[in-house]
C-alpha cells in the first residue's frame, strides 16, 4: 500500500511538470501583459524594460526551467494584476472553492443517492418521472443560465437570498469560513445548488441505472428466492455492488467540480480560484496561471489516489490481494 | 461543540447586522474590476486612479466639471517662465498623524519620478524640486510648460516619513517582490482605507482629521467597494438592492434599470474618443503583398472610408443612442477641443466609391481590420457594422477581433504596428490637446512622440506646431497652434473618428440622494450623498 501511495505521488510529480510544460507553451498565445499592466501614457522604452525585467522576452524553454526552479524552490512568483505573491493570493481563494466544492458535491450525493435508488426501485411511480423530468433540465440547462435564473428568482424577485460574493466570514486559524454563520450559508446556497445541479442529476441517474441493472442480476434473484428481506436486498447487496462506478465518477467529479467551478464562481462573484483565474487569463498574468494550473493537476493526481483507495473499502475482492495490482 | 460553536456565530451575526442597520450612510458600489494595488505612483489605470483620489491628497484637484481648485496647494504663481511656486497648506495631516510639510512634496516627486512608476508621464517636465520653507515649494520645469498645471492632479502626494519607515521608496514593477505601499495606504484624502481583500471589497471610511471636512458634500460614514466582473450579476445585485451604485450598465439593460421603481439610469458624455486608423507608413499594404502598393497613403482612400461609415447607424442601432458622434480626436472639456469643427465628413457612400476609383482603386482592395473585444463599449459590434459599410463601397474587409492582450500587442510598436487598418480608443490623461498630438499624430522617431500612433500618421507642419504647443505659455496663441493641427489632420483624413461613447451609471434612488457624475466614468465619493 505504501509503496503504492509513493508511486502514486512520484506519477503527480511528473503530471505537474507536463501541465507546466503545456501551459508555458501555451501562454505564447494568451497576448502581452505588458499593454494591461502600464497605462498608455507609458513610452514604449518602459515597456520594453518591464518585459525584459519580466523575462517575456526570454524563449519558451528558459521561462519553463526558470518556473520550475523557482516553484521547486517554493517561490511561485508575484502577481502580475495584484501585485502580491501567487501563493499568497491563491491561499486567500483556497477556502471559497474548497467549501463551495464541499457544499455542492454534499448537495449532489445527499439527495442525488436517495433519488437515484426510488426511481430505480420504483421505476414506473410519478415521484420517479418527476425526477426523471428535473434530471434532465439539469443536463441540458447550462451552468451559467441555471445560475443567472436562481438570481433572478431568489435574488430579485425574493429577494429572500443574495445575489453575489461570499458572506459572513469568521477566521478559525487563518482559514476563513463561511460555513458558521447563517449569512455564510445564505450566500453559499445558490451557488453551492448551481454548482450541484449537474453532479445531482448525473449520480441520480447513473445510481438509477445500475441500480435496474443490478437488480436483474441472478444473485439478487437467489437472494430473493431465500426470502431476504426487500430491505436487505436493496441496500445490503444492490446498492453496495452499484457503489465502484459511482465512487470512480465521483472522484473525477470533484476534480472537474474543482477545476470548473470557475462560471459558478464568476456568476457569482465567488472570491475563488475559478473567478481568479478567468481574472488572470483576462489580464495575461502568467504567474497566477501557471501555478493554478500545477495546483489543479496536483488534486487531480490526488483524488484519484483517493479514489483507488475507496476501491479496497467498497470491494472486498480487492482487498485479499496487494495494491501492486494497480 | 460544533452546535455550540454554529450557535455562537449567528449570534455574532446578528449582533453584527443590528450594528450594520444603525450605520445608515453605508455606501456600496461596483465595477468590473478591482483596484489594481494602492501605491499611488505606480499604476495609472482609470478606477485605480480615481481610487487613490479618495485616498491621497494632490497639490490641486480637478472637479467634476474639470476645472482645477487648491487641495494641497492654497495658491500658485508662475514666477519666471520655468518656475512654479506652490504655496502649500498648513495644518494638514496624513492619515496616521503624521503633518503635511514641503519636505512629503519633495519626496513624492522624486518617488513619482522613477522609471518604475507608471505616474512618471505627469510630472517629466520637472527638471528640479527645491523646497522653499517648510510650506513653499518650487518646480522648475526643463522649458517653458503650459500644461504643468493639467498634470497636477496626477501628482500624489505620500508621507515621506510613512515611506521611509516601510522602506518603500522604491516603485517595485519587477515583480520579485511584493510592494508594501500596493497593500498599505497613507494619505491626506478624505477617505482612509479600512481593508482591502483583493477582487473581494475594498472598505474605506472618512477620515476624521481631513482639513476640509466641512467643504465636501459626502455624508457617507463607510464606503464599500465590490467589484463584480459579470454584467448580468452586477445589474442583479442593483436591483435587489445588494449595492447602490454601479457602472457601467450594459446598454442592453439600460431600460430594465429604468424600468425598476427604485433604480434609474445617469447617462452622460463620456472623454473617450473612439476612432480607426489606416497604416500610412509601409511602401506595400500587408495584405496586398506583391503589387507594390499602400491605397491608404492616398488621401482619397482614406477619406472613402470615412464617408463610407454610416456613424447615425453605429450611434442607433449599436450603441442605442449611447455615443455622441465626433469629427475631432478630442472630446469637449479637453482643453484643445474646438466646437466648430467638431462636424464630421457627411456620410456618402457614392462620393466614396467616385474618390476610390479616382485614386486608382475602382474595384476596391483587400484589408485586415484589427478590433479589440473586451475593452470599449460594444468594441466589436461596432466594428462587425464597419464591414458591410466599407464592402459596400468595394473594400473586402477580413475582420480580425480579438481580446485586449492581443490586440494590443499587435497593433503596438512592440510588434512594429503590425496593422493596416485597427480600432482604438483614446482619453488624454492631462486633459489637454497636447498628448493626443505627441502620442496619436506625430511619428514614433521622436522620443515620447507617437506611442500609439499605429498607423505612423504625419504631418510636417503637425510636426512643428506640436513642438511649439509644448512650450508655448501664452494661452491664445497655444489654443490657435491646435487648432491649426487639428484642422490638418481633418483635411487630410489622418484617422476616422468615430464617437465618445456615453456613461451608464445604475443608482438607486431609495439609498443614493445625489451622485454627481464625472465625465472620466470613475465614483469620487466626495461628491455622493446618501439618504
């Protein structure tokens, strides 16, 4: 296991210099900080000497290895549009995303497991159709409208819940939450339910799928012919075997939840990491870019780490034999 | 414990919202985007600027109607042609106590003056700062300055001792570190900064000792500054009351806002001109590679594009009546501005398409038109109209619409005017006619000239008269050089101006008892008065 968890980390490592790699290259086709970060009373000999200062005139490969060193070194940089340090910045974003993430994929599990196993047990009833019907408008219903409607209804019209930014804050070691005051959750619900919808729907189906599936199953028959109870049936051995697709989706769920909550977080103007990149990619500001995107690498590698090992809690197949398996 | 503790907290929160509903005069506004960092000398960016007004004082103000009044400075004279004395004001303290004295005004200029600062431009003619006693000082300027004045209100004024403590003398733009006055603020302005959490909120609340507390109209008792980067979120949050002013209001919302019985629209002219240019420079147009020839160093080409633009229809149909059609490169207040030849070349596509087949082009000529989309109001709109106008008149034009980042870098001397044809936007940071001619008219030879002229327009004689405006003190004949220039560069059909685009600010009139509005688009919280 432990063996397995360092090579895990050793393969992050490597998919974090890729991300880097293919970002820096990238970045070439982003446009010039230089014009956003001076005004256009600014000669173009100070131009040139902030780009040369900057290092943008340097070819791709040097600015690549200079990043690496650096971040190796743990210095990510200065912020070209806020003036601060990336880490800095991106710690200050870190709790917004992380509770809203938290929040939604709560929301989507909390009532997307029970819904998906009624309409799979009860396939034909009006409650199942009604979640059928829901599902599909949080398919096919972009983020940003499901967003801009919740505001418009609850925000506007209700004026019951507001409408952007992030409330009632309270600093419990240098993380600050809003998950402890009634403002904090009044201004996390709508985005949180935003960011849930989709997550919501996809495990409600994907549950309701397997679900059928499962309970086709000639072991499902057996157990009923040995006069199990429903109850037993359903939860004790359908719902467990229909648990590994769910658990795999999940995880690549948050990862996605984490990286792309950035529409959330600009409908809202959620002070996260999505608001702030979609900011720095505005703006060119390449420190804040790059870091961000190693970072989300970094949590990918993670969860799916993470994700691997609920496999050997969830299936007890694997775990009779060693995790060099993988 | 974890009740306990929740429970706790929203009785913090109460508390909290009880105190918050006593303090009436809070004032809430947004825009697109944040402050771009405190120091006052370092960036020189619209909202940012406007930002540090509110916080540091200047030797001389610039009201909302654009005339100038004393802030820092009681009195000036112009002693001989080079020297300005300021005679500064007593009793004036920064926000941490410390007094205002000559020595905080030689210090911010010589901080303002390095190569580093961003706010550099405004005070360049200065050869030499000499302090007179601890309440007058001298500038003498490398020449006779006319305009040195204009530039005063973008001269910030910082706590020597404040600076020196924090060992931030240095203007930091290489990005190694951070700068301790980008986060910190200490100034003489009405206003002091409380917090500020970057693209979250900036809290200012009026500073007690501020010498002229009585002489603003503000009643404010704590200004929050939010900026909210989506349209449709910021007009949300106005019209559920979560804010009580915003701009800009997207046109398309402009009758929502209106329609709303607690919000209304201020619409006003803004100081933005917005015009297109044509390469004038190369031997051969980029995109008729081979043939030997640029149409537009024709005057005829250039002026059938600009009587190809239908500019009623961009105003009506585009901007929604928001834009103020221009035939000059400045706006009215900018000192320069000449209203009787602000009439643009009428509109004919005909006599258009007559003056391109008498300069040889009678079945028009491929051009790639360079257009931003995320900067001027409905930048790329305008643009995608310009098309068919000018294939109406035989032109093939190949739109190439792309973000500011881009745009910019391509159009700009760092990639050596890599444009025929581009759209650009235009505000003199000085208020004078002076800076559109160095850095819009005149050829990027000189030092300082022609920064932004990307289709390397010139004239001789612009050339010379933009030399005398420099230097020239005596008022009327200055006022006659520009004009003259202006009216060159009209002749020969130097750029096509388009329009100043209008100011849409969001108020709520439940909250907001009068907002005056500045032609220059940005919230002075000295002049909001709250019910």
């Amino acid at each position: 296991m432990f063996a397995f968890i360092v090579q895990r980390m050793f393969q992050a490592i490597l998919v974090m210099l890729a991300v880097a790699l293919v970002a820096f290259s990238l970045f070439q086709f982003v446009g010039d900080p230089i014009n956003n970060m001076v005004g256009q009373d600014a000669t173009e000999e100070q131009r040139e000497a902030l780009r040369e200062r900057l290092g943008l005139n340097d070819p791709v490969p040097i600015q690549f290895a200079k990043f690496v060193i650096n971040t190796a070194q743990g210095d990510f940089g200065v912020s070209y549009r806020i003036g601060q340090s990336v880490d800095v910045v991106l710690a200050d974003r870190l709790p917004a995303t992380l509770e809203l993430v938290f929040v939604a994929a709560i929301l989507a599990l909390l009532f997307g497991v029970p819904m998906g196993i009624y309409s799979g047990l009860h396939r034909d009833s009006i409650l199942s159709r009604l979640f059928q019907t829901i599902s599909l408008i949080g398919i096919s219903l972009p983020t940003f409208l499901i967003g801009i409607l919740l505001i418009l209804v609850f925000g506007v019209w209700l004026q019951a819940l507001p409408t952007f930014g992030r409330r009632g804050l309270i600093d419990i070691g240098g993380w600050d939450t809003g998950l402890l005051t009634i403002d904090g959750w009044r201004s996390l619900i709508l985005p949180a339910t935003t960011l849930a919808l989709f997550q919501l729907t996809l495990i409600m189906r994907l549950i309701r799928a397997e679900m059928l599936e499962v309970l086709r199953t000639d072991y499902i028959k057996f157990a009923r012919a040995r006069g199990l109870k429903n109850r037993a049936i359903n939860y004790g051995h359908a719902l467990k075997n229909t648990l590994v697709p769910v658990i795999t989706i999940m995880g690549l769920q948050i990862g996605s939840l984490l990286a792309f909550s950035i529409i959330t977080e600009t409908v809202f103007q959620w002070p996260g990491m999505g608001l702030l990149i979609i900011q720095a990619i505005q703006f060119v500001d390449i420190p804040v870019m790059s870091t961000y995107l190693v970072l989300i690498a970094f949590f990918f590698v993670m969860i799916n780490l993470m994700v691997d090992l609920l496999y050997f809690v969830v299936d007890p197949r694997l775990r009779g034999e060693r995790g060099g398996a993988h | 414990m974890r009740l306990r503790l929740g429970l706790l907290a929203a009785a913090a929160a109460v508390t909290v919202l009880a105190l918050g509903t006593a303090n009436a005069k809070e004032f809430r506004y947004s825009t697109t985007g944040d402050v771009l960092g405190l120091d006052p000398h370092s960036n020189n960016e619209g909202p940012t600027n406007t930002m540090k007004g509110n916080v540091y004082g200047r030797l001389v103000h610039r009201k909302p109607d654009l005339s100038l009044e004393p802030d820092l400075a009681v009195s000036w004279d112009n002693i001989d042609e080079v020297t300005w004395r300021f005679n500064l004001r007593e009793g004036v303290t920064f926000h941490n106590g410390n007094p205002f004295t000559a020595d905080d005004v030689v210090f911010s200029l010589e901080r303002q003056q390095q190569e580093n600062s961003d706010m550099a431009f405004a005070v360049n003619t200065v050869k030499e700062i000499k302090k007179v006693d601890d309440y007058t000082v001298d500038l003498i300027t490398n020449g006779p300055d006319p305009i040195l004045l204009l530039n005063m209100p973008n001269f910030y004024i910082m706590d020597k001792e404040w600076v020196e403590e924090h060992d931030a003398f240095e203007v930091k733009r290489d990005y190694s570190t951070a700068d301790y006055a980008q986060v910190n603020a200490n100034g003489t302005g009405p206003f002091k900064v409380v917090e500020w959490v970057p693209d979250t909120r900036l809290v200012l609340e009026p500073f007690e000792g501020y010498w002229n507390k009585d002489g603003i109209m503000t009643n404010i008792t704590r200004a929050v500054f939010t900026p909210i980067s989506n349209d449709a979120t910021r007009v949300a949050a106005l019209l559920s009351g979560e804010i009580d002013l915003m701009y800009p209001v997207p046109l398309q919302d402009v009758r929502r806002v209106n329609a709303d019985a607690n919000s209304e629209v201020m619409e006003g002219p803004e100081l933005r001109t917005i015009f297109l240019g044509f390469d004038q420079w190369r031997d051969e147009l980029m995109d008729m590679p081979g043939t030997g020839q640029n149409p537009f160093k024709d005057k005829r080409v250039r002026q059938a594009f600009f009587q190809a633009i239908d500019i009623e229809a961009i105003k009506r149909v585009v901007m929604r009546g928001a834009a103020t059609p221009t035939g000059l490169m400045v706006a009215p207040g900018i000192n320069g501005f000449q209203e009787d030849m602000n009439e643009r070349a009428s509109y004919d596509p005909e006599a258009a398409k007559k003056l391109l087949a008498d300069a040889g082009y009678p079945d028009g000529f491929p051009v790639t038109f360079d257009c931003p989309n995320d900067r001027y109001v409905n930048d790329e709109e305008i643009c995608t109209a310009v098309v068919p106008m000018l294939e109406r008149i035989g032109i093939d034009v190949t739109l190439n619409a792309q973000t500011k980042s881009l745009h910019f870098k391509k159009i700009g001397l760092a990639e050596n005017n890599n444009t025929s044809f581009y759209m650009l936007g235009w505000t003199p940071g000085s208020y004078d006619s002076l800076n559109p001619l160095m850095q819009l008219m005149t050829h990027p030879d000189k030092a300082g000239h022609g920064d932004w002229n990307s289709g390397r327009f010139s004239h001789p004689r612009v050339e010379e008269l933009t030399e005398m405006i420099k230097t020239e003190m005596d008022p009327d004949k200055r006022m006659g050089m520009i004009r003259e220039a202006f009216q060159i560069h009209q002749d020969e059909f130097g750029h096509i101006t388009l329009h100043q685009q209008a100011l849409a600010w969001g108020v709520r009139n439940d909250t907001v008892e009068k907002a005056i509005q500045r032609p220059f688009n940005d919230v002075d919280l000295r002049y909001i008065v709250m019910k």
